[in-house]
C-alpha cells in the first residue's frame, strides 16, 4: 500500500504556476500527477501532464517541439526522462503531438497511446520507430500500482479519432482540445466559470463539430466521477466547476451549427 500523507489527494487548490518546477496536481504516496507548465505567455497555451506511477512514467500529451527542453527539464526533476515509459497522444495535432520523435530519441521504448486513426498520420511528423498501443483495442491500461487509466472517445471533438483519459483513483479528466481556453489573462485553475465561458467559446464554437457531438460525448461520461477536468488548452477545472463544465458542453453551439445554422434537418 502507498504511504498516505496529510498531502495526498487531489491538490489543485494549492497548486502554483511557477515555470521553474513542475506542479503536483494530486499525490497519493508513489503516484502523482503533475502539471509541468510552458515557457510562453501566449493565449493558446499547451498544457503538457505527466502520470507518475512509481518508477512509471506517462506524458500526457508532450507537445510542440519548440516545448521540448523545457518539458525536458520539468521531468527530470521528477524522474529520469529516458525512463518514461509512454505518452498518451489524444489526437494528432502539432500542438500536441509534434515532439514525439524528441521523446522517442530519448527513450526509443516508450510506447505511443493512441487512437487507430491518430496512429495513420502520427508517422507523418517522422518519428523513429515505436510501440503503438491502440487505446480503442485497449481502452483500460493498468499502471503497475494497480491503478488504471480509462480511454473514453471523443469522436469529432475535434478530430475523429480524438479520446480522453479518465484517471479512476484521482477521478481526473485528461480532456484534450475539451474544456480547452484560449485567454491571455491566464490562471492555472480557473475561479469564475462564469467569467471563463468566452474564453471556452473562443475555441469551442471554432473547432468542435456540433451540439450532437458535445452531448454525445457527456453521454458518455455519464455516471463517473470528476474531481478535476485537465485540458490541453487553458485553465484547469476543479471540482466545483465540474458540473458547469459537462452543461456547458451540453447547451454548446457551434462547428456546423453555426456554419450551416439555416440548412434545414433532413
Ligand atoms: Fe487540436
Ligand atoms: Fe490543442
């Protein structure tokens, strides 16, 4: 059994945005999961994570290549870089996706987790050869704690082959481009929903596919448990904000409702 301490548990409240260290969003003993920041101040900030299992370690999506060294770095003050173990790629995206041939130099055995029709157009950013491990043939991946992760597709949110991941013990939502922000005035975790929903609909009207997709995708979460909603883009949701967050995306406007809002239904 991990060591549980007055510190353990989800940690969002007390999270800093300092660029020089990694944050620890929640601790429980050897587990953690961290939050390791990005070097610019720029409205599309990436938001990269990394799952620490113990020895185990998964970067949740690693992001642009000019992001590399400073990734880099905010790992190995959390354990050795070429011993990560895998990353999750939650859809193809440069701003996601981009520095998986940097990492795979690092560590040539980390394992790349992602969806199918991710995996066609990964290789298109040439990367050196790698373990492909398909989250929809294998939608559960157990860390050696015994924890798990759950990959939940996100069809259309917004690529087709676009997933999320959900971290049952810390009741955590990778989202991906979901939830994500586009603001210059920008805090780690957000304190207003209110005042965060234009930020939201900046990228949400322009990218997501449509009303149906959004509530399609809630349907699916239907029943689960969420703690903290993590996004690529933007600030982190936290647990009062929660439910606000899955309505927003149920009343959401936008991709084809918008574009093609006077053709009539078929
Ligand atoms: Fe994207
Ligand atoms: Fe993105």
């Amino acid at each position: 059994m991990p060591n549980h301490s007055a510190t353990d548990g989800l940690q969002l409240q007390h999270a800093l945005d300092r660029m020089d260290q990694p944050t620890a969003l929640y601790k429980d003993g050897e587990h953690a999961v961290y939050w390791l920041g990005v070097p610019e101040d720029t409205a599309f900030r990436s938001n990269i994570y990394l799952i620490r299992d113990g020895g185990h370690g998964l970067l949740v999506d690693p992001g642009s290549r000019h992001l590399f060294e400073q990734v880099y770095r905010r790992v190995a003050q959390i354990m050795p870089p070429d011993s990560l173990a895998g990353m999750i790629i939650c859809h193809q995206d440069p701003d996601v996706a981009a520095s998986m041939g940097q990492w795979l130099t690092v560590n040539p055995a980390m394992k790349v987790l992602t969806t199918p029709r991710n995996q066609v157009l990964l290789p298109h950013y040439d990367p050196p050869a790698y373990e492909f491990y398909d989250v929809e043939a294998n939608p559960e991946y157990r860390l050696p704690s015994g924890r798990s992760l759950r990959f939940i597709p996100a069809p259309f949110l917004h690529f087709p082959g676009a997933f999320t991941t959900y971290h049952a013990a810390a009741r955590l939502l990778f989202s991906g481009d979901i939830w994500a922000a586009i603001d210059l005035d920008w805090q780690l975790v957000v304190s207003s929903f209110a005042e965060h929903i234009p930020a939201l609909d900046l990228f949400h009207t322009e990218y997501m596919a449509s009303n149906l997709a959004a509530r399609g995708f809630v349907q699916r979460l239907d029943g689960l448990p969420i703690d903290a909603i993590l996004p690529q883009h933007g600030s982190l949701i936290g647990p009062a904000m929660v439910p606000e967050a899955l309505e927003y995306l149920r009343q959401l406007r936008c991709g084809t409702d918008i574009i093609y809002a006077g053709l009539d239904q078929p």
